[in-house]
C-alpha cells in the first residue's frame, strides 16, 4: 500500500493585538507594503515590531498605548505582527527578539531603540528623534547646556540664506546619527544663530562645531582635516566625548554588560529614582557635581589658593609673621599652579608599632632671578624618580617615633637651577586614618615647623609644601579641595554610574540595599580586581557631601570602610540541632571567638555530594564532646566570607584548633569523606590537654615563656602609653578644630543678621518700586483713553470734510451750467433778430423762467450751507 501523506493543521488567523480604539494603527497580518505607505505622509514615524506570544510584546503593548494617547498628534504609531507567515513582515524580517521599535524621521531611519520597555523612556527617545537639535536663544541657555553631566556638541549656524544656511542640514543629520548609534542619547546637540552668542565659545564662523567638555580641554571640528559630513561629525563626537557619568540600563537578558564595565577598575554604583520626562533633577545635579569635582585635575583649588584670604587674622592659628614670610617667598619663587605630588609612606619604627610618617613628595618649578619670561614645563617621570632618590637620601630627616610638627625640606634639583623638590612629613596612627583620613586634617596643625636641607626652625630661605597652604589660610573651603582632582590624585580611581532605582532596584538589593526602604536611593562601590565592595550608610540621605566622604574614605591609603558581607536572612538557629548553622554575621563569633575545636563545612544547596554528608556530620557532632568541639557549617553561595577563607571547590572541609584559630588545616582532598577518617583527621590535629604531669624541664620552659610574656605586655604597655599620649594631642588637636568651628559659627551669624536686614532694605525698595510702577500704569491708562477720543474727534472732522469736498464740488458744477446757458442765450439773440415779435417774447420768457429756477436752486444751496 501506498505511504500515508503528512497531514498538517494550518495556522490560525491572527486577530487584533492592539484595540480598535487605540490610536495605534495594527496592521495585525504584517502588511509591511501598506505601513511603508503610511510612513510617506508622516514626518515622525514609530513602528512596533512584534509577536503576538511574545510575553515581552504584550507587556510592552500598555507602554506603547500610554506614549501614543500623548503623542499620536505628532507621530504616527504603526504595529506590524512580524510573527505570522503569510506576512510579508515576516518574509522581509528576520528579528531574533520581540518587541522591536523603529523610528523615522521623514527619510532617515531606522533608528532603533534599545532603551527599558517603559513609557517614560520610550516618550523621552521619540521627543528627542523629534527635536534632535536644541534651540539656544541666550546666553543663560547656553551655560544651562554646557552645565549639563552629558556631553553637548553646539553648532554655530547664521540663518541669513534661504531656506537653511549651509552644512545645518548635515549638522541636523548628525544628530540623528548619534541616536542611531547610542540609545541612550548621551550626546546633546544644540545650535546656535545668534553670534554674540557663539563668540562665548569662540565660534566666529558659520558652521562651526563645538564639543564642550568638562575636565579636558573642548575641542572645534577640524574642517581643514574632516570632511564636514554628518557621519564624520558623530564619530568625531563619540571618540573624543567625556564621560564622566555613566547610565547603565541593563536590559534584562543575558549580558556582559555590568561585567565588562566593572573589569574597568573600581565602581561606584548610584542608584536613584529617575523620571527622564521631569525637566529638573536636583538629585542628579549633585552627583554631578561631585563627578565634576572628581575628575577636575587641571584646576585644583589646593593649588591655586585664594589670595583674598592670606591677610585674614581672625583664627588663632593664624601667623602673620609666617604668612609674611610665605608672601615674600612666593614672590620670589613662584610655585608652579600644577605641582606634580607622590606620597611616600616611611617604614614603621618597630615591628609591632601602628604609626607611620607619610610624606607628601612634590617637585616644584621656580623662576629664580627671573632673567627672562620662563616657560614652566610639566614634570614627568623623570623628575619625580630625581626627587624620590634625592629624598631617600635625607630620609634621616624625618625619621622619628613620634612627631607633632610638619615637617619640610627642600632639595635642590641637581639637573636644572629653577626646580627644586619640598618633602613635607607627619606622623600617622593608622588607627586614627578614619579620623585624619583628608589631606587637610593629616598635615593640619597649630604647630609648623620649617626645615632647609635638614636644619629646622629656618624659615627664612625655606617654602611650604604647596598642598600646605590651607595651614595659613583657614577660611578656604576645604570640603571642595580633598575631592577636587581626586581621580588624578590616588591609584584607586573610581568609575561613576548611575542606575534608575525604579527599573534595577533588584541589583541595589543584591549589593546590600535593604528591601523594606521606601526610598530607592543607595550607592555602593565594587572592586572586583580586590573581589570587595563597600556600601554607604542607607541612614545617611544621598547627597553631594555624604558621596564625596564615601569616595575620599575609599582613596585613602588605609581605607576604614568596613567591607560588606551578604548574609543569608533566612536562617533560624534552634537549641536542639547538633550541627550548628553559620552565617557572616556569625562566622567570626562561631569560629574564632569560640573556645572550642571547630570543623567547618563549605557547601552548597545545587550541591549534591555535599547533601550526602548530612548524616556524616550529624554523627560525628554526636560523637565528639560538645564543650571542646563544634561541628558547624556553612551555605557559600548566600554568604560572603572573608577573602583568606574563600573556596573554589565543594565540599570543602576546614578544621581550626584550640588556640590555634590562624593554622586552620584543609581535609585532605585525595581521602575519602567518611567517619573514621574524620576523626582521625580531628584527633590529629586537636589540642587537647594532656593528663600526664608536668616535669622540672616542663616547668623551667613554662617559666620562660612566662617571662618572655612579662617582657612583652612590658613592651606592649609601653606601647599604648605612646598611643595614648598620641590621642591627647589629637583631643587637643579636636578641642582647637572645634573652637574654631564654633567662631566660624557665630561669624556666619553675624552674615546671616547682615543679610537679613539687606532683605529687608531690598523689599522696602521693591515695594516702592511697584507702588511707583503702578502709579505709572494708571497714568498711561488715562493718557490712552484721552489719546482714543482725539482719535474719535479726527475721524469725525474727516468725515465732515468729505461732505464738504462733495458740496464744493456740486456748486462749481452747477454755477459752470449757468455761464453755459447765457452764452447760448447771448447767441441766439444776434442770430435771431429779426424774427418775428412773437418769437422773442416766448424766448424772453423762457429765460426768465429759468433765471427763476436757477435763483431758487441757488438761494436753496446757499441757505444748505448757512445750515452746515
């Protein structure tokens, strides 16, 4: 018999997606020729690709119907079922994800958004593909658009041609490029027509291109080596733009994304609620002013003091003999305004002391005798490797126990006479690094004490270090200065990016946030190189000072930021189980603090091996004493543990003994896991006490160590007394900073009752000012209605004019008649004089009948004009 055919069912029709009254147009068969026909008639156009099972299409379909009821005035939405085979969407198509959204501007497109499936960002990216040029009219606009954290590229355009000027159209394209090829819309392109304007950014001539940016010098389009073409201007402004922010937007599916950003360096991660339709985001305006401080390495406040402020004396800490000496030698060797700085920690002066004499290295360049104007070259490596040699050199110098002075040398350089190396040194505890942790605090003091070449107190030849400036000018603002240039200034630079809490608040919980927060603000900092990271406080408000102390306790070399350890909140402890349950919050009282034998397990849930040596612990806990041992284990993959702890392999056993915590020994990997095995593992390395009795030689031992304990809490005791002396001075050091801080107080009182009364004085004058303007307003309103009646008056007499031009003209008319009629008369009486008598008579009175008639008509028009 013949084989049986395949018999297949075909599919069903495809219905609506999108409801009839939606203002999306659903092309629900994948009429692909028809919607190319309606985008020919739309200037902005959007298509929404997608599949009617798509799980993703159907949750974004409200999105898109959300962004339609606002915008469907302006742009056309079009849906294109691209699933069904008998489309042609689905023939010409080949998506590999749905929902896909287009978008066109008239004939430039697609432009395809890959941005979060929210109605909010879809409404933002389909305005700025509406306006892809920002309008700046002013001044004020100006500095608004290059105030702002993304990067601005600004266009200078004369519009005095018709119908645009040249190269605004390839600017335009430009723009739409730079969407195109980043979503996020990172760049802001604006234009210019005002010259008075573009001259603020030193563009003159038409069609030019600017690229603003922050912490490095901006640049203008090189025409004379690009061609001025709309491709060539977006790459020049995606290659050289600053991104000193970053937004991450993870799109939900598998990527690299946060892992390629994070193998960068350092990370830190600001999560913050974010509506990109709001026009103002102070929250967003002060992270970016952090950034910008950060990243600020040209101009450092620290380096370019406010001279304004050397003549104060108001704070006891201030010198006028030493500020006059400081004036006199920075006028005769001008310190460069970039000093290139390296800090040098010294070697501790015993083995078991915490303090350290950290030094600030700078090379500086001087002008000497000032023969001629002298170019100050920047340093390099060469210099700085010059300075540290010549510095280890005297190194003796600041090498002491303890020093309450700062201390600094000059070093001539032996390569050029105008450049010379300043050392300036302190002691630090490192157990005060949270509290000195600034550069203004570690080199602060009310004692300063110069040294040239080795020989202190000689002031009078010598230079302070210039970060050291800030000890003489005590009303600078330091707050600015430590985050200033940070970046440039330490080895852990960090990278800044930003999330929207709204979208990603599920990262922010799995970094540490706490899921019961009504706030969705957090920042945390993650290493991955150091495999730490670091959470801020979320008891702390997320502002500009509270991020600025997270960076710089994060940059100092000592940082006393505690690492975050995630712990598993779902474990209950009872009395009853043998085998004891270890979290991180636990792991160090449970392990370290115990008094007992602990064995460890490391294992896993997706573990099966190790779910097979449950009951090999459970017996073994029953088995060993429970006041010298402790079974314990422990989940790795929802607990962090230290880094000397980690484990790249399961199960893992760790045994620590008595009074040996630090010597923890890993269960062999090559025996089996089984009973026997672990107890011998556990007897042989135990300590527990012999019963045998102690011999002389045991007991001459024993009194050695004693002593040898004896001398070192002698050494120990001796020890804290130098740190204890130590946090007397930094409590007097505290004492005066808050002395000082309470005069600061009263003298911004003093300000604040000063400005109060000039508010006062300002609203008696604006008062006045509005009293005068509206006296000024009535008055204008009366002389308008005055001004209305002239008017009326003028158009009356017109009107009265006319009349009478048409009076005059009727009269003349009428009198010329007249003239007429007695010439005819006059003619016919010479002609006609001897015709018979019965003929004059009739003429005669034919005459006077109409002399008659022409007497009355003008006693009548002369009577009408005694009546006008």
């Amino acid at each position: 018999c013949s084989r049986a055919k395949d018999v297949t069912m075909p599919a069903k029709l495809p219905v609506n997606f999108f409801s009839t009254r939606s203002p999306v147009i659903d092309l629900f068969r994948g009429q692909l020729d028809y919607a190319d026909q309606l985008r020919q008639d739309s200037e902005i156009v959007l298509y929404f690709f997608y599949a009617p099972w798509c799980g993703q299409s159907i949750a974004a379909r409200e999105e898109i119907e959300r962004v339609a009821s606002r915008l469907s005035d302006q742009v056309l939405f079009v849906a294109v079922n691209c699933w069904w085979n008998q489309g042609k969407c689905r023939k010409q198509k080949h998506f590999f994800y749905f929902p896909v959204i287009h978008l066109y501007h008239r004939s430039f497109g697609p432009i395809e958004y890959k941005g979060p499936m929210s109605a909010v960002y879809i409404e933002k990216f389909v305005r700025r593909v509406m306006t892809p040029l920002l309008y700046i009219s002013s001044r004020s606009k100006l500095l608004d658009f290059l105030s702002n954290y993304e990067p601005g590229v600004v266009g200078f355009f004369e519009f005095n041609a018709s119908p645009q000027p040249p190269g605004y159209l390839t600017f335009f394209t430009s723009a739409l490029h730079s969407l195109k090829k980043d979503y996020l819309g990172t760049i802001r392109f604006g234009v210019v027509t005002d010259k008075r304007v573009a001259e603020e950014i030193s563009l003159v001539h038409s069609g030019s291109v600017y690229l603003h940016r922050h912490a490095n010098t901006s640049l203008i389009y090189p025409k004379d080596i690009m061609n001025f073409t709309a491709e060539n201007i977006c790459k020049w402004a995606l290659e050289n733009r600053e991104m000193l922010i970053r937004w991450l937007r993870p799109h939900g599916g598998k990527s690299l994304l946060l892992n390629n950003e994070l193998k960068k360096g350092p990370a830190l991660l600001i999560f913050i609620p974010y509506n990109p339709l709001e026009e103002i985001h102070p929250l967003l305006d002060e992270i970016t002013k952090v950034a910008l401080e950060y990243h600020k390495c040209n101009r450092s406040q620290a380096a370019e003091p406010d001279l304004q402020h050397v003549g104060d004396s108001d704070s006891p800490a201030f010198d006028s003999s030493v500020t006059d000496a400081h004036a006199k030698f920075s006028e005769t060797f001008p310190i460069a305004k970039s000093p290139c700085c390296n800090t040098v920690v010294l070697p501790q002066w015993h083995s078991i002391s915490r303090t350290h004499n950290v030094c600030e290295l700078c090379v500086n360049q001087t002008l000497g005798v000032k023969p001629n104007k002298v170019h100050v070259p920047h340093c390099n490596f060469l210099e700085i490797e010059a300075a540290l040699d010549s510095f280890y050199l005297q190194e003796h110098t600041f090498f002491q126990v303890i020093s309450n002075t700062i201390e600094c040398s000059n070093f001539l350089s032996f390569y050029s006479p105008f450049s010379y190396y300043t050392a300036c040194c302190r002691t630090v505890n490192r157990h005060f690094l949270s509290f000195i942790s600034s550069e203004k605090t570690i080199f602060q003091t009310p004692k300063v004490a110069f040294s040239s070449h080795g020989k202190k107190d000689n002031t009078q030849f010598s230079i302070p270090h210039i970060e050291d400036r800030n000890c003489f000018i005590p009303d600078l603002n330091i707050s600015s200065t430590n985050i200033t240039g940070l970046s440039c200034r330490t080895n852990k630079t960090l990278n800044l990016y930003l999330l929207d809490s709204n979208l990603f608040w599920i990262y922010a919980e799995r970094l540490g946030a706490s899921r019961s927060t009504h706030l969705k603000e957090f920042a945390a900092i993650v290493d991955l190189k150091e495999e730490v990271h670091y959470v801020l406080d979320q008891n702390q408000s997320l502002v500009g000072p509270t991020l600025e102390n997270f960076i710089k306790n994060f940059s100092v070399l000592y940082s006393p930021l505690k690492r975050h350890l995630v712990d598993d909140p779902s474990v209950h402890f009872h009395g009853e189980h043998v085998v004891t349950e270890v979290t991180t919050n636990t792991f160090h009282e449970t392990v370290f603090l115990s008094a007992k034998n602990v064995l460890l397990l490391y294992y896993a849930q997706w573990c099966g091996f190790c779910a097979s040596l449950n009951h090999i612990f459970i017996q073994l806990a029953r088995l060993l004493p429970p006041d010298s041992f402790t079974v314990a284990r422990i989940d790795v993959t929802r607990n962090d543990l230290p880094w000397e702890f980690m484990t790249d392999r399961l199960p893992t056993i760790l045994f620590f003994p008595h009074q040996r915590k630090e010597q923890s020994v890993k269960f062999p990997e090559d025996f089996s896991v089984n009973l026997p095995n672990l107890l011998k593992f556990i007897l042989h390395h135990s300590s527990l006490s012999s019963s045998e009795p102690c011999t002389k030689e045991c007991l001459h031992k024993e009194s050695v160590l004693q002593q040898g304990h004896i001398s070192h809490l002698e050494r120990e005791i001796q020890k804290l007394r130098s740190e204890i002396s130590a946090l007397h001075q930094a409590h007097d050091q505290l004492e005066a900073q808050l002395s000082e801080a309470r005069r600061e107080e009263q003298r911004l009182q003093q300000q604040k009752h000063t400005l109060e009364k000039q508010h006062k004085t300002l609203q008696l004058h604006s008062d006045q000012l509005q009293a005068t303007y509206d006296q000024k307003n009535q008055e204008l309103l009366e002389m308008a209605e005055k001004l209305q009646e002239l008017a009326d008056a003028s158009e009356n007499l017109l009107k009265e004019n006319a009349l009478l031009r048409i009076l005059v003209a009727s009269r003349g008319g009428k009198l010329q008649s007249k003239d007429e009629i007695k010439e005819s008369l006059q003619s016919e009486q010479t002609l006609s004089e001897d015709n018979d008598i019965s003929l004059s008579t009739a003429t005669a009175a034919l005459e006077e009948k109409r002399i008659d008639n022409i007497d009355t008509i003008e006693t009548e028009h002369s009577s009408g004009n005694r009546t006008e």
